[in-house]
C-alpha cells in the first residue's frame, strides 16, 4: 500500500496495480480465519448418506495429519447436498482454517478424499451424454415399397 495506489500479487505471480480511486469494494479473504470450500461429486447411483459418512470419516483422519492439521480451526462441516447436476450430485462441506490455508487444506483433503473414493468403488463421474434415436423412420424418409426393413439412421 502506498499514498495513492493498492498493490496485489496473485497467484500466478502478476502484480497489480489499482489506484485508491478506483476501490469501490474490498474481499479480505485472509483477516482472522478463512473456509476451505468443496464441493465433491459423486454419481447418482452413490447413495448420499454413505458417501457423507466417508468424507467425516477421512475429515477426521485429516485433523489428525501433522501437516494439515495444525491448520485447522474446527472439524469438517458437511452442509449436505448442493446440486443435482447434469453428470452428479454435489455435496459441499468445508473446514475453518487459518487464514491463508485454504487453498492448501483444499487441495490435500481433496486428494485424500479421491483415493479414499477409489479404494471404496466410489464413483466421481465425468460428464457423459446418452443419446436416444427414435424407434420410427427417420423424418421424410419414404418406406421401402419391396417389403425390406428401412436402413437404419446415422448419426
């Protein structure tokens, strides 16, 4: 900070510059503690209450990691469930951290989480789109007059 300008450094490393001018609104995301927010997704064939089970289950193994732990102010919250989206069912859930620790504490419970997934066949599901083709002739097309089956349609 200096008389006339505001410097912020993001996390790629740029440098910007803003003159007090043109500050109209402040986000201070590291005053006093900050949330580490996830929203993980799992497919629609996981039965929710089991999944929200594993990801307190693999919070309280978190709390207890030497790096991480010390990093925390409170216990995993689970909020429950965020969406249904188009591919999974999101449930969101977060930690109170020291500020500053978020992205950290993000990134090593999310990676916790994933194998914990993979070793309980908990599917994260990507997106994926099912096609459905008419049981008729395609549109315009005239029926065979010879008594053959009409050619099926390409898509």
């Amino acid at each position: 900070i200096t008389v006339r300008t505001l410097e912020l450094r993001d996390l790629e490393g740029s440098l910007h510059t803003i003159p007090f001018s043109a500050v109209t609104t402040v986000t201070n995301m590291t005053r006093d503690f900050a949330h580490a927010m996830m929203d993980i997704g799992v497919a629609y064939k996981e039965n929710t209450d089991t999944v929200i089970e594993v990801l307190k289950q693999v919070g309280a193994e978190f709390e207890l990691d030497p790096v991480h732990g010390p990093d925390l102010l409170s216990s995993l919250e689970v909020m429950g469930l965020q969406m249904l989206g188009d591919s999974s069912v999101s449930i969101r859930c977060r930690f109170k951290v020291h500020s500053l620790k978020q992205w950290g504490v993000r990134r090593a419970f999310l990676a916790r989480v994933k194998h914990r997934f993979d070793e309980l066949g908990i599917e994260i599901p990507f997106p994926q789109r099912t096609l459905h083709w008419g049981d008729g002739p395609p549109r315009g097309a005239e029926p065979p007059t010879d008594g053959t089956a009409m050619p099926e349609a390409s898509g």
